[in-house]
C-alpha cells in the first residue's frame, strides 16, 4: 500500500532533523508542510532529504492537514497518515496504523487512553466532553478525540482532499463515524513535547478549540 506520512510543522526545526530521518528508516514517503514558522524550519528543509511546502502564510492545523491529503490524493497514494512534527508520535507506531487500513479500515486513530486512565487536568476535562459529544451524535465511544496521529485509506482520503470543512480532529472523527466509514483506535504511547511552539500554546486559543469543536458536533453536524 502506498503510504504518504503528512508532518505539520510550525517552527519545528529542533525535532525535524530526528524525526524526519526515523520516519524514513521506516521506508515511509514523507512530505513535510511548514506552516509559515518564524524560526529557521524553512531554511532547514531546504538542506533535508524530504519533500516538503513551505507556506507563505500561517493557515493553521486544519488547513495543513487538508493540504497534505491533497498532495497525497493527487500523488497516487493510497494511504496518509498524520504524524505531528514536534516529535510526540513515535514513528514506530505507523506501521501498526497502517496495517488497520490494509484490514480495511477507513479510519484509524492512535489513543493514548484506550489502555490507560485520563489524568484529571483542565485539557482531559476537554477530552472527556468531546467524546461524551461524539457519543452523543453517533452512538459511539471513542477514548482520544483529540490525538492528532491518524491515518486514512483511500477513499477518505479523497473525501478529505476535496470535501474537508473541518475545525480539527474531533469533528473529523465525528464526520468519519457519521457517514459510515470504518474508524477504529489502537494504543499508543506518545512523547512529551521537547521543544517547539504548541498551535495551543496559548489557554485561549485551546478553549476556543474546545467550544468551536463542540458547537459544530452537536449542532452543526446534521
């Protein structure tokens, strides 16, 4: 299966150069798209062995990913998965994503809390909303609505690159089960962020998150 792995970056240029190569040992195609950052990520890709966007403007996560699937519809593949550029999904566990897809799966998320307990913090309060909204429209329990390692077969794939209106991942995962495509999670484990800057770092912009993602699954999501 043709398999291209999509790395959103926004200033990222202390993790690429680990994560890109570990991605490649793997055999992965491996597009990088780099968000506008303000650090030197844009300067680095040019020296790296990887195909890779450089966008002259910040169009946030939703937009990247949308672009990545595009790239990956319009390339022939077959399959795409996301894998966040500041290094907290390990590589390793793409090849287990995938094989869901080749069993025929639509949609397959990696949970941090399929075998584990959510933390009482602020941000797992959020996750905990989310999938009691999610269960609330579909019928249909999901433990990490927010884990941004996803993949997706061919099919999706085209629906995403043409017909994605989307504010992130919960109300993609809310669409996918919807309309009747096959959505599994498995375990994973992921890292801590080492560096870098967070599309979420500031607690504004991770509560407006949380209510738009809210609003358009319980009420705009006919």
């Amino acid at each position: 299966m043709k398999t291209l792995i999509i790395v959103p970056a926004y200033n990222e240029s202390a993790t690429l150069p680990t994560l890109i190569p570990k991605i490649q040992a793997y055999g992965w195609d491996t597009l990088v798209i780099n968000d506008c950052s303000t650090d030197n990520t844009e300067e680095l890709l040019l020296n790296m062995d990887t195909a890779h966007l450089n966008l002259v403007n910040n169009v946030g996560l939703a937009g990247v990913t949308q672009m990545g699937f595009m790239y990956a519809a319009e390339h022939g593949y077959d399959a795409a998965m996301v894998v966040d550029g500041d290094g907290q999904h390990p590589p390793v566990y793409i090849k287990s994503l995938i094989d869901k897809i080749e069993e025929g799966y639509d949609y397959v998320v990696g949970s941090r809390f399929l075998t584990e307990k959510k933390p009482f913090t602020m941000r797992m309060i959020g996750s905990r909303l989310l999938c009691s909204a999610i269960y609330q429209k579909t019928h249909v329990r999901v433990t990490d609505p927010t884990s941004g390692m996803r993949a997706m077969g061919h099919d999706l794939l085209a629906e995403f690159a043409e017909n994605m209106n989307f504010i992130a991942e919960p109300d993609a995962l809310t669409y996918v089960i919807r309309h009747g495509y096959r959505f599994t999670e498995i375990p994973v484990q992921m890292e801590e962020r080492k560096s870098g800057t967070s599309y979420f770092h500031n607690p504004l912009k991770s509560a407006g998150f949380m209510f738009r993602n809210l609003i358009s699954i319980l009420f705009l999501q006919w």
